[in-house]
C-alpha cells in the first residue's frame, strides 16, 4: 500500500531545508519556519494543538507555535521529518488516514508561494485518496453557501452541497479542489461555472476548517 503521507511529508522537509527558514509560503504571515513549527506543535504539543481548531485556545496555541519557531531550523525541520510514534494524530495507524491531506496541502503551500510553479503530475491513487478527504471537507466548507453547489473531481465523483437557490459548479483534479477548499482558492487550479456574483464570492470566501 503506497504511504503517501510519509512521501509528502519526506518532500515538503526536504524543500522545507532547501529554501531555508525565511521563505515565503502561501499561508499570509508565515515563512517557512513558521509552517515547520506549525507541523511540530500539531504533532507534539497536544497541550496547545488543539487551538489549532478551538479559538478561545488560539492565543495559546500562537504562543508555542512561536517559541517552537524559534528553535534552531534544521532541528525544526528534523522533527517534521520524524514525528513521534506516541502522537495522535501521527502514530503508525492514523497516520494515512490524518496526514496524507495535511502534508501535501502544506507541501503545495511552499511549492505554490514560488515562481513558476505548475501542479504536480500526481498518481491515481493518491488523487483518489485525497478525493476522499477533499469531499467531506467540501461539506463541512460549503454546507451554508448561498447556492446549488456542485463540488466535481471528473473521473473520481461529485457532491453537492450549499443551502440551495443558483446553481454553481466547482471542477477540477481532486488535488487542487482539495486546496481550494482548505482556503487556497488563490492558487488552486479549478474551473468556477455559475453567476459572476456567487463565484466571486466563492473565490473570496474563508474556507478551511
């Protein structure tokens, strides 16, 4: 069974120490660094990891993603590298399942903040597999976007979703619809179909968990 996660996240370390701590990415306010400490609190300090997701634990969470930040980088980037066996949300059996779509939309944070950069010729299986997490994603995202919302990866299915009224369509490779709703509509490569007004808004909205 190919590890897609462990490639991608073998990837994105070692672009991570080929551009160095203060590199863009396409996360606003955040350089490289930033991300790789980003990556190591989610993985490591469960203390302050879950104000990833829970905003009254934000400020905390800042906090040590900061002084994570400020450790020597190569280090940094070590940790990325290795994560821990007793990590929830890295362990031998989640790992897959959690972090196939988290390493490759941070490793596509880095690549997409260059110059000159185009999609990856991506296998099959792993467009499939990040279909199958870009889905549920989409219904969480959209489910109160003022449309008919029709989310399309052409060969791997369809859903729909929104609160109804026009009718909308979002096609593309699962990869990059997996980036546009995590909130990288910036630099993902999907076709928008519908009124100019709602796929305005679409572009614009703050997707993401």
């Amino acid at each position: 069974m190919p590890r897609y996660a462990r490639a991608e996240r073998e990837a994105l370390a070692d672009l991570l120490l080929a551009l160095g701590p203060n590199a863009p990415t396409i996360n606003e306010g955040w350089a490289t660094r930033d991300l790789a400490a980003h990556l190591v609190l989610r993985e490591r300090r469960p203390d302050a990891a879950s104000g990833i997701m829970l905003a009254p634990l934000r400020g905390y969470a800042e906090r040590v993603r900061r002084h994570l930040a400020a450790r020597p980088y190569p280090d940094l980037v070590a940790q990325v590298r290795r994560p821990p066996v007793w990590s929830p949300v890295s362990n031998p059996v989640t790992d897959e399942l959690v972090n196939t779509l988290e390493f490759f939309i941070h490793h596509e944070d880095v690549r997409r903040a260059g110059s000159g950069w185009l999609p990856r010729e991506l296998p099959p299986d792993l467009q499939a597999a990040l279909w199958r997490r870009a889905a549920p994603l989409a219904r969480l995202a959209l489910r109160r976007f003022p449309a008919d919302l029709y989310v399309q990866a052409p060969g791997y299915g369809q859903i729909s979703v929104g609160r109804g009224g026009e009718r909308l369509r979002v096609v593309g490779a699962p990869a990059e619809l997996a980036l546009f709703l995590s909130g990288r509509q910036r630099v993902a490569r999907v076709q928008l179909d519908g009124p100019a007004a709602s796929t305005r808004l679409l572009r614009n909205a703050s997707l993401g968990m």
